[in-house]
C-alpha cells in the first residue's frame, strides 16, 4: 500500500503519523500492531507499507484486515476499505 502527502515534521523533515494494522474475526480483534512512519526507511510525504503478519497461532476462519493511518501533522485520519481473507 502506499500512502501520499503526508505532512512532514518541520524539524525531523519525516512524517509524523501512526500506521495502525488490525485484523479482526467476528468484529473481535485478534492481532494489532503499530508502527512510525518516520522510523520506516526513505520516510518521507510518500511511505510504501509492505507488511507480513504472523498468522500461524489463528485459528481456520474467516478474518479482515483494517489499515489505518493517522497523520499528526496534517490532524488527519485515513482508512482504506477493509479486506477479507480466509485461513483455512
């Protein structure tokens, strides 16, 4: 996925948003993780996310996967559709 314009810290010249992955089964959440987007290499107002997730400890099910991020700067909160996969 990638994410554009960004707003970059005035004194880092990085972005300063949160990047939110949460997959969920029957509207619980099962696995969430956080990450800086300004610790990600070559940060800047465009960010690539590539991710893998660890999967194994699921059981077979039907899961979605929700991206979120959260721009600090800019005060401004994006979430792309959700995406269903099944594990079988």
């Amino acid at each position: 996925m990638q994410v554009y314009n960004l707003g970059l810290d005035s004194k880092t010249h990085k972005p300063s948003a949160e990047i939110v992955y949460a997959i969920s089964r029957d509207g619980q959440t099962v696995l969430n993780r956080t990450e800086e987007a300004g610790k990600m290499p070559n940060a800047g107002a465009q960010v690539t996310i590539e991710k893998t997730m660890p999967l194994r400890t699921l059981p077979p099910g039907r899961y979605t996967v929700v991206i979120q991020v959260k721009d600090k700067v800019k005060n401004q909160t994006i979430t792309p559709p959700s995406v269903a996969f099944e594990l079988r």
